[in-house]
C-alpha cells in the first residue's frame, strides 16, 4: 500500500485526493449495491416501505421539466435566500461558514443550517446559467446530494441529461484536486451531456451544515 500511495504521488495524486477518490468510490458502491437490493425487495411492496430516493436541490423557476427532479426526491434547505453565481448574501456581515484546517484532509466546510441555502449554484440547476470552476464550484454536502444537483440539472432545451443517478455517478471525470471557496476541499469534475453541448460541471461535496458529515 505504501508503494501505491508513493508511485501515486509520483504520479501528481496527493494523499486527500486519493483518499477521497478511495471514499467516494467505496460510498458510490455500497451505494449502488443498496440500491439494486432495495429496488429488489420492494418489488410487489407498498410504496409505503420503499426506501426514499437521492434528495435534491428545490427547482429552479422557470428551468423547465420537472420530471426527473419529481423522480429523484426533493430536499427543502431551510431559509429561504437565494444565491446566484457565488453572490453571498449575509445579514450580519459574517461568513455564515467556516473553513476546515488546511492540514485536516477530507474535513468540510461547516455552514450555518441558516445559511445552507447560500451555498453556490445550490438553487440554480439550469445549465446554461451554471458556470463553475475549480475555485467556484457547485457546492453540495455529500454524494447523495452531489447526485441529486445532477439528477435536477437541466439542458438548455429543457430536458434532464441524467434519469438515472448511477448513470450521473458514472460521469464523473475524476477529482480536479483542492480547491473551493476555502482552497482545501477535494473538486470534483463531471461530463453533463445535453444535446446542444456537453456541460462540464466542477462540484465540491465538501459543504454541509453544522455537525454534518458529507459521508453519512
């Protein structure tokens, strides 16, 4: 393993971004795994004991089909104030986050649950108007609703470019390294096809309220 991790460095891999590749690839899995055995042992079951879908971020107006956000769930932050491309907006003139230890690998960003709404590109999902970067992501907390942004995403024809989250899973590209709003987190980088033009879309799962882990 200590070889790995070295031929790995050697390689431009850092040690947080191949831990966080080694997470994120076990969370993606049992994921999965749970979902193909949930989808089976419910077949002939109530909705009632169907295990709740990926949660997702609260549509855009105006962004056009519904669909797959219906599909996918839906998750109600709380407040109400919305960000548009990296616009804060605080009532008190305090950063309604805090950054992790520079030294503190995989740790998050820890926002007020007031605030988690003011989180970048949180309540824009339409495409055309989500312009990341590695230093300007989408910021989420966890895969869970990594998956869920990209299951609410929406083309510029409006239409949904994942129906399926294992299928949105699969396109990420790989890691881009730290970065975010901190310069600590792990970015990661996803293909969103549409059929006008493929978006490529950096997202940090590194944002989440205060006591939350992004790998629960």
């Amino acid at each position: 393993m200590a070889r790995l991790v070295g031929c790995l460095g050697r390689c431009g891999w850092s040690r947080s971004g191949l831990a966080h590749a080694l997470v994120l690839g076990v969370v993606g899995v049992v994921g999965m795994v749970f979902s193909s055995v949930g989808a089976g042992c419910s077949r002939g079951k109530t909705a009632a004991t169907t295990p709740p879908p990926p949660a997702v971020p609260p549509a855009q107006a105006g962004s056009g089909g519904t669909k797959a956000q219906d599909r996918a769930g839906r998750l109600d932050a709380p407040g109400g104030t919305k960000m548009r491309h990296g616009t804060m907006a605080t009532s008190s003139g305090d950063k309604p986050f805090r950054c992790p230890p520079k030294n503190a690998m995989l740790a998050p960003i820890s926002w007020r649950n007031d605030a988690l709404t003011q989180r970048r590109y949180w309540t824009e999902t339409d495409l055309s108007k989500v312009h990341t970067t590695k230093a300007e992501p989408v910021e989420v907390c966890g895969l869970r609703e990594q998956l869920g942004w990209l299951m609410a995403a929406v083309c510029p024809d409006g239409t949904h470019p994942f129906v399926d989250p294992r299928v949105a899973h699969m396109s990420r590209v790989g890691n881009v390294g730290p970065g975010g709003r901190c310069g600590t987190t792990i970015v990661d980088l996803y293909r969103v096809p549409c059929k006008s033009k493929v978006f490529f879309v950096h997202m940090d799962l590194y944002n989440c309220g205060a006591g939350a882990s992004p790998f629960q």
